[in-house]
C-alpha cells in the first residue's frame, strides 16, 4: 500500500479491527516488517498507526475492538475460496526480490504458515494468515514487461510454488512473459 501513482483513485491506507492488538501488533512488525509510527492519544481507545518506509505517514491502522468475546476465532486458517463476504486478502508488497526472499524466511521463522504460494503472473507471491483470520498477500512485482501487454493472461496464470522445507524459501525467475491479444 501507500505507492503513488501518477493518475486516477489509489487505496492510500487500511484500518482493521482486531481481536488482540498486541498479537496483531508482533505478526505486522515482527513477521511482516512494518514500524509503529503512531498512536491516538485518547482513553480507552487503542487505534495504532503503522507503515513499512518512514517516507510515508501511514499505511495502515490496527484497532483494537471493544468487546473481542463477541468474535470468537473458530478458525483463524485463511483459505482463498472461503464462503464469505468482504476482504479476500490483503497484498503487500517487498520491493524487492532479495527482500522478498528475506520476508519468506523471517515469516517461517516466525512460525508463519504459507497458506497457498505461487507464481502469479506478474507477481511471486504467498499468501498467509493475520492472527484474526485475514489474508495476507506477501508479494513482489515481477518487471512491467512481463504483463504489461496482457493483464488478463497474466492474472489467469498461476503456477503452485512448494510451501513447506528449503524449497518454499527458494524463487524460481524462470517466469513467463505474457504477450496475448488484450491489447
Ligand atoms: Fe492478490
């Protein structure tokens, strides 16, 4: 979240309520890499500001819910094709492929589990739990040339990547690149 482009509406920042704002609190800094930046100063209320560079004010906001009992985590396990309305997942997006090489370690050594991964056409991407359930989109950009001249074969493109052991650490660039008629 929080890129800037040069034309038309953009997502700028995300608030979720949450269950346990200190274990939301470790999986976004701790697993995902991102730094608190901010706080609301007013009783009661614990609505925390966080984002992942310090050239941006935010990018997103963590809050914790006045009454969690009333939400009881049956299931905290992700899956994309779950029966539900409202957010499927949330993407963020590493720079980098060496940094998001680095993310994939770091959230395995947080005991992260990868949900689903994979090669998604334009993105290398896997896909994990918030500890409230959400999906988590952890991602990097493959070059524009790759999908540029045919979004839609590129987001139909999806090759499963290992998710367990020394192979789900490992990123394949041998990526195709998409040249199809939506032009
Ligand atoms: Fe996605």
């Amino acid at each position: 979240m929080g890129q800037v482009r040069e034309s038309g509406p953009a997502f700028q920042h995300l608030a979720l309520m949450v269950r346990d704002i200190e274990a939301s609190h470790r999986f976004y800094t701790e697993a995902l890499g991102f730094e608190q930046c901010a706080s609301i100063d007013r009783p009661g209320v614990d609505f925390r500001f966080y984002r992942g560079a310090p050239d941006r004010h935010h990018d997103f906001a963590l809050v914790q819910t006045p009454d969690p009992s009333a939400f009881p985590a049956a299931d905290t396990k992700w899956n994309m094709l779950d029966n539900r309305v409202g957010i499927n997942h949330i993407a963020i997006c590493y720079p980098t492929r060496e940094e998001f090489l680095t993310r994939l370690r770091v959230l395995k050594e947080q005991g992260v589990e990868f949900r689903q991964r994979g090669n998604h056409g334009m993105t290398h991407s896997v896909y994990v739990s918030d500890p409230d359930g959400n999906g988590i989109e952890v991602l990097y950009e493959l070059p524009e040339e790759v999908w540029v001249n045919d979004v839609h074969g590129a987001l139909n493109y999806w090759q499963d990547m290992p998710l367990d052991g020394d192979e789900a650490l490992t990123d394949p660039t041998d990526y195709p690149v998409f040249s199809g008629s939506a032009q």
